[in-house]
C-alpha cells in the first residue's frame, strides 16, 4: 500500500539564528588516527546541519561501537554511544517515541553491516525518518584490521596469499566473500539508498543534506579509508575507481539502481535511489495512536498507569 502525497521529512530547525558548521562542534577534539577519513565524514556532517539548520537540542545521534561509532562525541547535539550493530533499534526507537526529533545514525561497515547486518531489512521495511551513514573503511578498525563484510580482499580458494603484514588475523588467507551494501539496500527497497566518499566532503555534504531532508530511512554508505589498518581500499584506491552518477540518472528508477549498484567498471557516488511515496512507521503508529485516542483506549491504558 501507497501513500499518494510525497512529504519531506519534518525537521526540528533552530529558531534564534542559522547555525555554522563550527556551532555544531563538541569541545572534544577527534581522537582519529592522522589520514582517517572519518575526519572528511564528520566535516561533511557538519556542513550538512547547518545547511539544514537543525536545531541541536532537538537532534540525536546514535552510534554503536567502533572508530566511526565515537562520531557523536564530536558532535555539539545529544548523542548515544551504544552497543555494538544496534544503531537502528535505538534511532528507531528514538524515533518511535519523539517524532519530533531529528534522529541520525552512524557506525562502521563491521558495525552496520556484519553483527547490526539484521536489523537493515527490518529498518527498510519500518521506513522511520531517520538518516543513516556509514563510514565503510572495508575493515574493522577499532580491533585493529579483522577483515569485515565489505573488505575486498582475495578469498583463500584462489590461491591469492594474504599480505600478514597488512590483514594480520587472516595471515592463511580469507575465507569468506564481500557483499555489495548499496545493491542489498536497494534489493531490500530502502527509501534512499546514496554512496559518498569523504574525499569529497562537498558532494557528502549535499548527499547528507538530502539524506536527512528524505522522509523515510535514508541510508548514505560512505567509502571513508582506513589508513592504519587497510592498505587495499586506500584514498587513492577509490580515487581511481569511483565516478560521479550520471545526471540523468533516475533515482525513482528501481531497476536502473540496481544495476548502477552493481556495476563492475567502477564505483558511483550520489544519490542512486530514492523511493518517495513509501509508507512510514512513523505516521502508521500516529494512525494507530489516533485511532486508540478514538476509542478511548489510549485513556483507559493511560489511567491504569496513574
Ligand atoms: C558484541 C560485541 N562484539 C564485538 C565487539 C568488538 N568490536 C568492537 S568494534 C568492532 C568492529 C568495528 O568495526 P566497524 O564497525 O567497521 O568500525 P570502525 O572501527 O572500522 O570504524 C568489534 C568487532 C564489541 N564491542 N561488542
Ligand atoms: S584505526 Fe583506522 S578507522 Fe580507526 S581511527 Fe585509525 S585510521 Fe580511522
């Protein structure tokens, strides 16, 4: 089921003044190794709430565990440090329980995509207006390079020799295949589905803008290197192998996305689908809420608890 009207998504702005990038930095400095990418990420970030001019007091930013999960630290909002994978529970719980809030979500690859892998479909399906940007170093950062469910490195069968210098918990060889996170998120017809790269803070920052403006789960994967512990998905390497999408690119094209996603030549950065009448939990459970309220339901249940 459809709903005919395409809303933005209500957002929570600041009302004195517009904000600067600088309003919404924390007193604490990043603690990122020199040449992380995440530093690109988070100045994009702060680009992107400013041009949005979101209000501080009304924004939270959940993370899980990992170099990209202390994010919310650097960030002058509200944020939650939590547990490992479960950004999407907390943001859409969040989300559930104030509406009104600005809610976004950041983590790792490992973080997103491997143990908090599970929840994506389900945030897919639910739609909440949250945002979600992961910073996909292809690798585990924070535990000192394990390989992660992005990493592109050779699988043990072919014979291809693991450098131990670089991927030093695989010294005998890789044993398990990457995944393509974008296509997935297509395949599972999330609302907004963009890949950044935080060699291009501009471009990231204008992904982010529209990530957040999108009414429905947004999820911005963001190649942002590791250059302690991954030696393979370098700067330079996604410097030669992406490509910005094509202007005429259709976002609302399902299947044009797909295969975008997929493409072998290279690697495209921008928005590659957007799904713009899809139903949200939000207005569903609002729908619900209004329909006890209706009954007398919601007073009778808030009256138990008095
Ligand atoms: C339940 C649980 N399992 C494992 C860990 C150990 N752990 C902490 S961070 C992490 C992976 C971090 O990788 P990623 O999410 O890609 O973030 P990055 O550090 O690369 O930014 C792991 C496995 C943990 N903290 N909690
Ligand atoms: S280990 Fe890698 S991901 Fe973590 S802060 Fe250092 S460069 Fe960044």
């Amino acid at each position: 089921m459809q709903s005919a009207t395409i809303q933005p998504a209500q957002l929570a702005t600041n009302t004195t003044r517009p904000l600067a990038p600088r309003d919404y930095k924390s007193d604490l400095p990043p603690i990122w190794c020199p040449g992380c990418g995440d530093f690109g990420v988070l100045s994009a970030l702060f680009k992107a709430l400013s041009v949005c001019n979101l209000d501080p007091t009304r924004t939270g930013i959940v993370s899980g565990i990992g170099c990209s999960s202390r994010l919310p630290g650097f960030v002058a909002a509200y944020g939650f440090h939590g547990v490992h994978g479960r950004v999407l529970p907390v943001a859409t719980g969040i989300k559930s329980a104030r509406p009104d809030l600005n809610v976004i979500g950041v983590g790792g690859d490992g973080d997103g995509y491997s143990i908090g892998g599970g929840h994506l479909p389900h945030a897919a399906r639910r739609n909440p207006d949250i945002t979600y940007l992961i910073m996909n170093n292809n690798t585990y950062g924070l535990t000192k390079g394990q390989v992660s469910p992005t990493s592109m490195v050779p699988l043990a069968s072919v014979g291809a020799k693991m450098d131990p210098k670089r991927w030093k918990t695989t010294p005998y060889g890789n044993t398990e295949d990457f995944i393509n996170p974008i296509a997935m998120a297509i395949a599972y017809d999330c609302s907004f589905v963009a890949r950044g790269f935080s060699y291009k803070p501009n471009q990231l920052a204008d992904l982010l803008v529209e990530a957040i403006q999108h009414r429905g789960f947004a999820l911005v994967d963001v190649f942002s290197p590791c250059p302690t512990f991954n030696q393979d998905q370098t700067d330079e390497f996604y410097k030669h192998r992406t490509y910005d999408i094509p202007a005429e690119h259709d976002p609302t094209d399902r299947a044009a996305a797909f295969a975008l996603a997929c493409d072998t030549k290279g690697y495209p950065l921008g928005v590659l689908y957007k799904h713009t009448t899809k139903p949200s939990i939000i207005e569903e459970q609002a729908a619900v809420r209004e329909r006890l309220h209706g009954l007398g339901a919601m007073e009778e249940l808030i009256k138990r608890f008095e």
